[in-house]
C-alpha cells in the first residue's frame, strides 16, 4: 500500500514501493536535487532556494522536476513565483503543482 515521490532513476518519479524498500536511498535523492537546483539556480531568486531548502530535499527534487516539465512545455513565465507557491502547497501538504483554490474547478 502507498508509494510516495522518489528522486529515482531519471530524474526521479513516482515509486510504488515508497520510502522503505525503494530503489533509491535518500543520498541518491539528495544528489539529484542538488543537480536540478544547480540547473536553476540562477534563473531562481534567493527567497525560491531558500524555501527549497527549507522544505527538505525530497519535495524540493519534485518541485524543480515539475518546474523543469512545465518549462519544457508552455514555459514558466515566473520560476521564482512557481516554485515560491510550489513550497507554500507543500508545507500545507498539498501537491506542489496545486492550483490556488481561486483557480481550482468548482464540484
């Protein structure tokens, strides 16, 4: 039962075996988010890496994964801003890519 966000091979993913029993260990993981930040870095103001840093650096590597999909696609206009509301969703235990309640579809 369960699963959670591994930093995975890749770039990291969605494993079904979790934390305990996962492929990766968390030094791998630790890695793979400091080869992304390294990527962002300077396109990232220091109030965004702060946060990153701030909230640990398994939901940081699926915060900079997601902003590297999404640039890849349509393009992120604000990467700062996106990363900034990505970490304020987290620590409200929400998916990083959340849309803001304004945004969400009404049911």
């Amino acid at each position: 039962m369960g699963g959670g966000w591994c930093g995975g091979m890749g770039g990291g993913g969605w494993c079904g075996k979790g934390h305990s029993g996962c492929h990766m260990d968390s030094t791998t993981s630790y890695e793979q988010f400091e080869q992304k930040l390294s990527r962002w870095k300077d396109k990232l103001e220091e109030s965004a890496v702060e946060m990153l840093m701030e909230l640990g650096h398994v939901q940081g590597e699926k915060i900079l994964h997601l902003l590297t999909v999404k640039s890849e696609g349509s393009g992120v206009e604000n990467p700062s801003g996106y990363v900034r509301q990505a970490c304020k969703n987290a620590k409200r235990g929400l998916d990083g890519t959340s849309a803001s309640a304004a945004k969400r579809p009404r049911m």
